[in-house]
C-alpha cells in the first residue's frame, strides 16, 4: 500500500475509460487463444489485449467467468511476465459457473494471465474498460444504495427479457457510467444476465452467470445510455435482480486510480484477533495513516465457511451499515465479488457478516483519490 500512497504523493493516478462490454477471451470458441481447449489444472492462458486497448492503458476491467468441470477450482488474474500473487479472483464448484470483476495490470507487452487451479476449467473474459494516464473519467464513490429489486417493483424478467434500469437520476449529468453490485435471486432455471447501456445494441458477454435457485452477485461496471439508462438482460427462464449503486465515473470530477499488486489485507481465519465474524458482526480496517485524503479502495472480497446462508457488506464505517450487500453464500460455501467501498472521513472500511458465522478475505487492488477536477 506504501507505493500506492507515494504514486498518489506524485500525482501519478489513472483515469477510466468504459466501453460497451466486449468478448475478450472465450476458450470455448477459440476467441482470444487458439483451439477450443479448457485450461487444465495448474494451466495458465495468457490474454494480449494490446488489439484492445491503447498503447497508454496501464490497467484493464474485465468480467471473467469460470466454466468448470468435476473439480472446484479458483482462477487468478494477474499481469504477464509477474509473479502470480497468493490470491484468487473466481472461486468455482464442481460443474458450475461463476463470474467476477477483476481489475488487473497489464503487463509490458500489453497482456494479462489468467491462471486456473485445478481440473479442466472453461474461462470466459468481456472487457468493461481500461484505466490510463491522461484524459478519461474520474470515480466516485458512494454509501451503497438500492436503486432497483424487482421483488418489490415490477416482478422478475423473463426469458429474453430486458429491464430498463433508469440510472442518471441518482448521478450528475456529466456521468458516463456507473458502478453497480449486480445480484441474481432464485432463478427458475440456470441462466445468464448481461448489463449494457440503454439504446444501444446487447452485446454477447454476460455479466452474471446463475444456477437454478441460486443467489449470487457480481460488481458491473457499464456506460450509461443516452437515454439515461442501463438494460438488463435476462437469457433463460425467470430470475429477480437486486441493483446497489456503488459510485460512478465522471467527466468532469471524481478521484484518480491508483492500482496495485493484489495482496491480502484481512484474513479471519488466520488472524488470532478476529476468527469467525458472528451475526450482526463487523470487521473493519482504518487506513488513515496511508490513505488520508482518498476517498475508496478496491478489493476482492471472499466469504468462506459459513454456517448459514448470509450476505456480507462492505461499508464506509462510521456511516452505519445501508441496506445493500456485497456478497452472497450459501452455507459451507467459498466465493469472491470485487467491490469499490468509499472511505469515511476517518478513512476506515467494514464488512458485516448477517447471519451465521462465516470467514472473510479482503485482497487489496487499488485505491482512489484524492478530488480533482478533469480541467486541474
């Protein structure tokens, strides 16, 4: 985290760009890498983006889906030509599907590797931008709030359906895209559910991947339309979706990005001063002697071993705990969901736990800050 603070003491923060998502990586189909081949166990793709983005982008955000055979695996996303850190950004069961937002840096020749841990393991990626220095849109972040659950407005979408999800009323008007904690609830059959801006054509990426009575969330980053709004696409049968605005990219105003190395901030399972969080318990983290003056940090957060069915939320702490979640697990359950937390004004982050007792992971990938103005 040093290094972060000193990039931020040089003014050496990135700004986003965010485009219509785009399939990337699909070793199904033999898009990005050659031949329709899974990744095998300790296997590792590697993904040149260089096509994709330009020569200046130091960073990428992609959505990275796992696609998994008879083995529970974890996939790693990391910069080409790095070491491969001790962290995980997609945590898989056997024969299912999962996604999550990933934030990585790229590597000299313009190239991310995704590594998988086990089995023979499917990996799907749709480019949602790239952050660059220079010219772009600044974030901003804000305390969780819920803008749409289709449980108490409007019923589930159906099969090819589409919900428009009006979005500029909650962000200025110089605001190109929002950052949302998307989650699918109980869908009737195994499905998939794409976020993209209203009025323009669906692209074929997914942003959640679901089966038959699951619950499970994934952070998407997506332009706003120019009619203000973003679609939700639903591909089989039925499911309900519950949207928390996170924060959003400005033109105009927000904070920089400061990226790092992914390292493991908090682990309960190992820290003798914390263990299992209880129901209505929090852990937090004060980061006030390094991130004095930034405003959010991005993390990828990880439930593991909980004794009942709960949901995790992450939280500017002295604000009080909103009516949103960040991660969903069932009992016994390992997953991840990347999420971009706002500081509050003592520059500190929690995490609750709702019901049961369950673990937590919190691995750092970046922070923004501090306020600037696109014209400074």
């Amino acid at each position: 985290m040093a290094d972060v603070a000193a990039r931020a003491a040089a003014g050496d923060g990135a700004t986003f760009t965010p485009i219509n998502p785009v399939r990337v990586l699909d070793t199904r189909e033999a898009i990005g890498v050659p031949g329709h081949v899974p990744v095998g166990p300790g296997g590792t793709v590697t993904l040149n983006l260089s096509n994709a983005v330009p020569a200046n982008a130091i960073s990428v955000v992609l959505n990275v889906t796992g696609v998994t055979g008879n083995s529970g695996t974890y996939i790693t996303a990391y910069p080409a030509g790095y070491d491969r850190p001790d962290s995980s950004n997609v945590n898989l069961v056997p024969n299912s599907a999962r996604s999550n937002a990933v934030t990585v840096l790229l590597g000299s020749t313009g190239a991310v590797n995704l590594f998988n841990f086990l089995g023979d393991t499917h990996i799907v990626a749709d480019l949602a931008g790239y952050y660059q220095y220079g010219s772009g849109s600044l974030y901003n972040a804000k305390t969780p709030l819920r803008i749409l659950d289709t449980r108490n407005n409007g019923g589930p979408i159906g099969q090819r359906g589409t919900r428009a999800l009006r979005v500029r009323d909650f962000v200025p008007a110089t605001a190109d895209a929002v950052v949302l904690n998307l989650t699918g609830v109980t869908p009737t059959i195994g499905t998939y559910v794409t976020a993209y801006p209203g009025g323009a054509a669906k692209p074929e990426v997914s942003s959640l991947n679901l089966v038959p009575g699951q619950v499970a969330p994934n952070l998407v980053t997506v332009p706003i339309g120019k009619d203000g709004n973003v679609n939700l696409y639903n591909h089989n049968g039925s499911v309900h979706l519950v949207a928390d605005l996170a924060g959003y990219y400005d033109t105009q105003s927000g904070a920089e990005f400061y990226p790092s190395d992914p390292f493991r901030l908090v682990d309960t399972r190992t820290d003798p001063d914390l263990g299992l969080v209880g129901p209505d318990e929090y852990v937090y983290f004060p980061l006030g002697d390094v991130f004095g003056g930034f405003t959010a940090m991005m993390f990828n957060l990880t439930g593991t071993e909980p004794s009942a069915g709960t949901y995790l939320t992450a939280y500017p702490l002295n604000r009080g705990i909103p009516f949103a979640s960040n991660l969903n697990l069932a009992p016994g359950e390992t997953a991840a969901n990347l999420t971009i937390t706002a500081f509050d004004s003592d520059t500190t982050i929690a995490v609750s736990n709702r019901y049961g007792y369950s673990h937590m992971l919190w691995d750092f990938a970046g922070a923004f800050g501090p306020i600037v103005s696109a014209s400074s």
